[in-house]
C-alpha cells in the first residue's frame, strides 16, 4: 500500500455553500407547501445569493472550487462511469469527471429555479414574486411554468446525487460525504495538495452577492 496524508481539499467556504444550500432548498419545498410565501420568497433570495457566489467563486476561489480545475470533457465522464463498478482507491483531488457535470447541472437549475421564481405568481394563494410587477402577467404565467418544472427537475437531480453516493460507497468503497464535512480526504504522498483561498475573501463576495439580490428585489 502507498504511503497516504490527510490532505485538504475542501475550503470552509464550499463546505458551508453546500450544508446551507440543502438547508434552504429544504426550507424553500416545505415553506411553499405550507403557504409561507414571504417566507418562501426569502430563503428563495437566499438561494439565489448562495448561487451567484458559487458562481463567482468558481473563479476566483480555490482550486478545488474552480470549474477549470474539475470540469473536464464529456468523453472523460462517460469514461469515468464507464469504470464505476471498479473497486479501487479514492485518489480523486475534488470532483470526479462524473461529478463536476452533476455539479454545473444542479447549479445551472438552482439559478434558473431562483430568477423565474423573482417573476412567477400563483393565482390560487394571490402571491406574485417580488418583480412580477415589471412584466405582463401572459408572461408571468409563462414563467411560473418553467418555475414549476424546474424544481421538478432539480427534485430528480438532488435523487441522482444521493443516488451517486450510495452506488459510490456501495460498489467502490468511496465516502464522498465525510470529505464534505470534515474537508480533508485520506490521499497518496504523491498528489499535490490544492491551493486553497482564504475564507475571508469567500465572505467579501457573498456579503455582495447577497446586497446586489436584495436591491434588486426592493429597489427595482
């Protein structure tokens, strides 16, 4: 066996981004089945704030954040899958091949999710998102719609991803949770160690994420 360290490769900043991203996704399903729409429309901003400093940290955090650093080709995921009932080492630094378009795909739905949800309505609860007043109401129905499709869509997806974790622990021997929460993976002396960016940048940019979301939503 390869001589192995603990290595971290999970910022404080991703790791959080994630807990609270289930967290407010959660809150969001449970607060519009209860009718708690104001409440709803928050942690909806919340969400949208999150994912815009996903975004942004996506390129300028650390290397394990960066979409450079683990979206790789469609071809190298499909190889990636192909090897998935392979029982060996977890020597992945972040994402795996697979995993990175999991990631860009629940991201891209969460911002779609969050932008129809500033301008959809419901007829039946008389609630209207918090700029629906800047466009018709043809439209606005539209777009409720494509809301209402989305989160089916991203129901499906977040099954996918826990449906990932089991078949990863169940047929290669991978935890891929407790990298997640701890930060750090058990990994070869001969990997390098990421390049991990101070959490107070990560702080400096959601707290602008969350201020361009709340002007938006109040002063528009």
């Amino acid at each position: 066996m390869p001589k192995t360290r603990k290595v971290a490769i999970w910022d404080a900043p991703i790791r959080l981004f994630h807990w609270c991203l289930v967290l407010l996704i959660l809150a969001c399903w449970i607060t519009e089945s209860l009718g708690w729409m104001p409440l709803h429309f928050l942690c909806g901003e919340a969400v949208l704030a999150l994912i815009l400093f996903r975004v942004v940290w996506g390129f300028v955090g650390s290397d394990t954040a960066r979409f450079g650093f683990f979206l790789r080709s469609p071809a190298e995921a499909l190889r990636h899958l192909a090897h998935l009932p392979r029982r060996e080492p977890d020597t992945e630094v972040g994402h795996n091949a697979a995993g990175g378009w999991m990631v860009l795909g629940l991201l891209g739905l969460l911002l779609v999710q969050t932008l129809t949800g500033l301008f959809s309505n419901d007829d039946d609860s008389f609630t209207e998102g918090p700029l629906k007043h800047m466009i018709g109401k043809e439209l606005s129905d539209r777009i409720s719609s494509v809301h209402e499709l989305t989160f089916t869509l991203i129901e499906i997806a977040v099954a996918l991803h826990v449906l990932a974790i089991v078949v990863y622990l169940v047929l290669k021997g991978h935890i891929l949770v407790r990298p997640m929460i701890l930060g750090t993976k058990e990994l070869p002396d001969t990997i390098s160690a990421p390049r991990l960016v101070s959490p107070l940048a990560a702080a400096a940019i959601l707290l602008v994420c969350a201020a361009i979301v709340a002007a938006a939503v109040r002063l528009l």
